[in-house]
C-alpha cells in the first residue's frame, strides 16, 4: 500500500497518462512510495466518495474551469485540490507536478 496517493483529473484521462508515468518515476527517483493515477473529470464524484479517496487531487489545464465547484467538493471530504500548471503539465514535468503535490499535501 502506498504511503500517498495522488489523483489527477483531465478532460478524458487519457493525455495525463504520460504525465503520470513522469510524476511516478519522479517520485521513486525521490524515494517515495506515492499511488499515482488519472482519471476522467466524470469520475470525480465516484472519486470523492470512494472508501479510497486520494490525498490529493490535481486538475488538468484543459479542466480549471471546474476548479471552484471541484475544490468546494474536495474541500467537504479533506482532500486539497489544484490545478496543474500549465507549462508543467505542457513540459509533462513530472518533478514538478510531485513537489506541487507534496505542498497541497503537506499544507
């Protein structure tokens, strides 16, 4: 079992792929024991709700005009939420993305 896990959300979940596998290698080449995914903006709620909530959820670019309502419904069950920024997410800088995480995280 992981020690973190990280949620990331895009239009589809489909080009965050690769920013995932940045963000995991990233992490291991940090030592750290992160569970690192992404999923469709549809599934935020199931997210949200699931037993297994992330400790962190990450919006796409292609998605921060849902940020307000996505953070309001983060907020409500304890898990912060940003949006990736952009020439992060356009480099696909996995480092990054991680250390932003480890900030919302670590609050």
């Amino acid at each position: 079992m992981a020690d973190k896990v990280i949620a990331l959300a895009c239009a589809a979940g489909m080009s965050t792929s690769l920013l995932v596998t940045k963000m995991q290698q990233a992490a291991q080449e940090a030592g750290k024991d992160y569970e690192i995914y992404a999923k469709s903006v549809a599934e935020i709620d199931n997210m949200l709700s699931s037993s297994e909530k992330p400790d962190v959820l990450l919006l796409g670019p292609q998605v921060a005009y849902m940020k307000n309502e996505v953070i309001k419904k983060a907020a409500a069950v304890g898990v912060p939420c940003d949006v990736i920024k952009m020439q992060d997410y356009g480099m696909m800088n996995g480092k990054n993305v991680v250390a932003a995480a480890d900030a919302l995280m670590n609050g």
